[in-house]
C-alpha cells in the first residue's frame, strides 16, 4: 500500500517558535507539495520539489522555507511561527504527468 | 495564481439522490484534471484523472466527463449513499507539473 506519512497529526506551538513539518513517501516520486488548506480558500500551495535539493516557491511560500535532502523526505519549515499560520498542512507526491496525486492525513498546526 | 473553481461550494442531499458538481478551469495550457474525495479526518483520495476532450471515466456509481475546449468537467454520483458524504476537490494539471485546486464541494448525504 502506497503511502505519504506526515510525522505529526497534532501540533501546538508558541508564536516565534520554529517548526519542523516532515513528509515521507515510498513511491520514489519525484515530485512532492506542500499545501496548506483554510477554510473557503481550498488547498494553496506553500513550495514544491522536482527533485533532491530543488525547490521552487509556490503561491504563499511567505514565511515558510523547506528542505529536500532526500528524494523520499520533503520537510515544511516555519523558522518563527505566527497566529496566522494556524492550518492543516497537507503534504502530496505525484509520479509525472497526468498521474494521480497521493496526500498525507494532513498536520493541524495551532500557533498561540 | 490560476482560477479554478468549483460549485455549488455545499450540498445536503437524501440518500438514493443522484447529484452532480461543476469544476470550471482555464481551456489553455491544459494538461490533465484531476478529481479528490477528501473524507474527514482522512487523506485526499485520487478518483480520477482525466487528459483528453470528452473523456468520461466512471467508478461504480461515480462517474466525471471533461470538457476542455470550453474548461469544465462534471462530477455525477447516482443513488447517493451515506458513504459518500465527503469533500470533493478537482485539481487543474498544467506544464511544469504545476496543480491548482479548486476549494471544493461538500456533499452530505442525509439517512
């Protein structure tokens, strides 16, 4: 069974703290997202990964950086988390073109 | 950043309607649409992918077609089931492996 692990389900976190999202996947896809998905504002783009150590900004990569040392592992980074990060953060591969894409069940970040 | 849209944004219906839901995206630089059940608490899910004009694909009582010339594609499901009580996303495929999400249908299905 295929598979994309989001290291944490749950996180709570103070503002100014650094946060570490990772995501894993066994299919040895090339291409892996970050997404983050508001209410009303569907799934926007944070940064995406063609390949190891490439990275490329997505709509809202403000505040975010991340990190692709391996092709399995795509790493979300928010070096000083604010208010309005709290999200559900959604991690996804693709194989190419035209093929479909499998998630992971999503972090749900809250920054006090 | 590209529009893609879906509607109607929510839908209660009764168990054994059949409904259906619009996903309208931009006819140029198309590449492939795609089709996401996304159940609470649960992973998106691949339904389907669809690349050609006229393309309709169908799985059990769920079935899309695909209008590129004029951008939309439909989502029908026949006799709606409790079980189908979900999220769903269409997700338009340009060059570049670029993805661009609508925000989504919510369907509820009412016992």
């Amino acid at each position: 069974d295929v598979k994309v692990t989001q290291s944490s389900r749950y996180l709570v976190k103070r503002t100014g703290e650094k946060v570490f999202l990772e995501c894993v996947q066994d299919m040895d896809h090339e291409n892996m997202f970050w997404y983050r998905q508001d209410p009303g504002l569907g799934l926007r783009l944070i940064y995406f990964s063609y390949d190891v150590k490439m990275k490329e900004k997505g709509d809202i990569p403000e505040g975010y950086s991340v990190s692709r040392e391996k092709k399995e592992r795509f790493s979300l980074i928010l070096e000083s988390a604010s208010t309005n990060q709290t999200s559900m953060y959604l991690c996804a591969s693709f194989g190419g073109l035209a093929a479909p894409g499998f998630f992971g069940e999503g972090s749900r970040l809250t920054v006090l | 950043i590209l529009n893609v849209e879906q509607s109607p944004q929510s839908l209660h219906v009764q168990e054994g309607d059949s409904t259906n839901f619009t996903c309208s995206f931009p006819s140029s630089n198309f590449y492939a649409l795609h089709w996401y059940r996304w159940e609470t608490a649960k992973s998106p899910e691949a339904l389907f992918v669809m690349t050609l004009n006229g393309d309709e694909k169908k799985k059990g009582r769920i079935s899309a077609t695909l209008n590129t010339k004029e951008g939309y594609s439909y989502l029908y499901i026949k006799g709606s089931q409790p079980e189908d009580s979900a999220t769903y996303l269409c997700a338009f495929e340009g060059p570049g492996n670029q993805f661009y999400f609508g925000t989504g249908t919510s369907l509820t299905v009412i016992p």
